[in-house]
C-alpha cells in the first residue's frame, strides 16, 4: 500500500468514528461497541498515525479528545445491562451530599442499590480506561 493510500484509509476510519461520536447522544457515557466501525485497536492505531501528521493543535486536541472517547465504549452485553439503569446512576459523583443521601434513599427503597454498585464499577472502569488513554496521549 501507497503512503497516501494509508493515510487516505486511515482518515477514512477516523472521519468513520468521528460520525459515530457525532450521531451518539451528547451526553452518552457508556456506548455499546458494536456502534463503532471499526475495532478500537484499529480505531487508536489511525488516531496515532493521523497525530503524527497533523500539524493544526486543534485537529490534534480533537483527534485526542475522540482517542480518549474510545473508553466509553464497553461490551454490548455491558452495555445492554446497564442502559436500563436511571441516567441519574452515573451523575451521582457530581451531586452535592444532601442530593446523593436523598438518591441513596430512595434507591435503597426501589431496591436499585445493586444496580447503582453495577454502575459505580462500569464508571470507575471506564474513569481508568480514559486515565489509560490520555497518557497514551501525552506522548503526542
């Protein structure tokens, strides 16, 4: 293969991974994989190919950003368990003390404690996967 054609392939899979990330909901923080196009480590070896050639800082910080996005996509059968989970599981960190009391409360009561354990473990999973990913990036 040519040099251009690979550099033509790999932003192919990237312009790919990047309309995934734009159709996906805006705030969406666990995304089935079979949404990508491609596997991740296809998806992370053009990303890497395309920050060694780009020289714009914005298109390198955009490129980084989808790069560390990478780790929002967990298994279809995770992703299938936890998409009946309330949004509000995975906003828990963000709230203030009286607010999460008030959510443990009545999680308790429902009976969805167990199923806010589950999306504690898949946050700090992919909290982990991101922290895992912006190091790669900090080579670049």
């Amino acid at each position: 293969m040519k040099n251009k054609d690979i550099e033509q392939a790999v932003f192919e899979i990237i312009r790919e991974y990047g309309d995934v990330l734009k159709n996906s909901a805006r705030r969406t923080f666990i995304v089935p994989e079979s949404r990508l196009p491609h596997n991740k480590k296809v998806i992370k070896n053009a990303i890497r190919i395309a920050l060694s050639r780009v020289d714009d800082q914005d298109k390198k910080d955009q490129l980084k950003s989808a790069y560390i996005s990478l780790a929002n996509f967990v298994s279809d059968e995770q992703a299938k368990r936890l998409e009946k989970l309330p949004p509000t599981l995975f906003s828990f960190l963000e709230m203030d003390e009286d607010k999460k009391k008030k959510f443990l409360r009545e999680r308790f009561k429902s009976g969805l404690l167990g199923d806010y354990e589950q999306a504690i473990k898949m946050t700090r999973k992919i909290a982990e996967e991101q922290k895992r990913l912006r190091r790669d990036m900090d080579k670049f």
